[in-house]
C-alpha cells in the first residue's frame, strides 16, 4: 500500500484534486461531486487487500464517534470501512448487506440503519459520523453529510458483552475489505450530538478548535490520510500519520 504522488506504487494511493495514483500504475482523474472534503489528498483501498492498521486503540471497548469522508462507487456489498479487528468487533461497514450500513460490537450487539445506495456508492464524497453507544445499541446514530439516517433492525440484549476491542484498523474487518477513499477520520471518546458533528465535518484538523477537540471525552486520534509517512508519522514511506496523539498507522 502506497500514498502519494510520486511515491512508489503500491496496493493503495493519494488522491489530490483531480488526481490518483493507485495499483494500475497510472494517474487518472475522478469525479469530485459537488462535495469535497477539506483535504489535500486521500487515501484509496482497493477492496481486496489494502488496509491501514496500528499499534492502538484511540478507544478502547468505550464510548466513542468515529467521523469520517468517504467516496465510493460500489453498489454491492462493501464491507470493513474500519474495526478494531474482526467483522464483530467495534466494526463499521457502509454496505454491509442490502445497502445498508452496520455497526457490529458483537453476535448479539449490532444496529443496522437503514439503505442508502444513493449515499454509500454514487461516487461522491460524503462525510460518516458513527455515533456508538456500547450499552444501548438503539442509542447509536449515523449522521452523514450531517443528516441522522433512520434506524433499521438492532440487537441489543443485555446478556451479551462487547467483544474487546483490539487495534483500530481502516479498509478491513477480518477479512473483509473496504474499496473506496477514506480521509480525514476522527475518533472522539464519547457521544457527539448532531450539532457538533456539523460543526467539525468541514473543518481539517489545523481548523479544529480547542472546543471542538475537547467534546465529550476529547479528540483522539485523527488521520488526514493526505500523505505518506513513516510508520512513526515521520517523513518517510510505510504509513500514515496520526495528526493528534501517536496512533500512527502501518500501511498493509
């Protein structure tokens, strides 16, 4: 896996306006949409075997908001946006089945919202804001572009125990692979409400304020996924910064 321009080519690639290098070994363009997100670059998964691991948790087993810019085109199952190991382990996928997205904490812990083909594979960027309660799974939200998506089915019984969470991990759940673009994601430990996912949606890290980095239970780690870097957020190849704490990721 390999981002940037001009870097060496691998599984993977960064997108600058207009612009991809990815596993063809070309460059070509891509349709923007009408919505961008506030970035240099992002990150391409191919949806075979390109994913982004690391060494951490930003939350681990808790509370947590995961937001996010996506763009993809596949109208068909699309599995593994990130987790924290497994597909039932503080998983979220934007296509899970039918369309529809799905958070899986464990057998008996999960909440589908309901199918948004127009959101999740029309090629555009849109930004995700996975809301996760982890004791009341009719308590979670999505929220994207802003907007709470309904609820579909859930399972929330309270004989089951969340899996424990291992280290986050983006593009992949056991062995499901994500295929589209990911950048800018966030992970706060706690429960933001629709005000404050609007309010940080269009804002890169540099433009957060110290309020917004502060809700809830604080910011915890953010990847631009604009560029390549060492495995340790450095300069060099082999991974992807971690803009806010040390969660610095390893390209797969």
């Amino acid at each position: 896996m390999s981002l940037g321009i001009g870097a060496s080519l691998g599984k993977t690639g960064l997108v600058t306006p207009g612009i991809v290098t990815d596993n063809l070994v070309m460059k070509h363009n891509y349709a923007a949409g009408s919505v961008v997100p506030v970035s240099d670059g992002a990150a391409y998964f191919n949806g075979t075997n390109a994913a982004i691991t690391t060494g951490a948790a930003p939350v681990a087993t808790a509370d947590a908001t995961y937001c996010f810019w996506a763009n993809s085109s596949v109208s068909g199952i699309n599995r593994g946006t990130f987790s924290h190991g497994t597909d039932d382990n503080g998983s979220f996928s934007m296509n899970h089945a039918t369309n529809r997205p799905l958070l899986y904490l464990d057998n008996e812990l999960f909440q589908y919202w309901t199918a948004q083909p127009s959101l999740s594979s029309d090629g555009l960027w849109h930004h995700w804001a996975v809301v996760v309660d982890i004791s009341n799974m009719y308590a979670c939200k999505l929220y994207i572009d802003g907007v709470e998506i309904a609820q579909d089915i859930a399972r929330s019984v309270t004989y089951a125990n969340i899996n424990t969470y291992g280290n986050i991990q983006l593009g992949k759940n056991n062995s499901n692979f994500y295929e589209g673009y990911l950048c800018n994601f966030g992970v706060w430990a706690g429960l933001l409400d629709q005000a404050e996912v609007k309010s940080i949606m269009n804002k890169s890290y540099a433009e957060l304020s110290s309020d917004e980095k502060s809700y809830k239970g604080g910011l915890q780690a953010w990847w631009n996924l604009d560029a390549e870097t060492d495995t340790d957020g450095t300069a060099g190849i082999g991974g992807v910064k971690d803009s806010h704490g040390s969660n610095h990721g390893t390209l797969v």
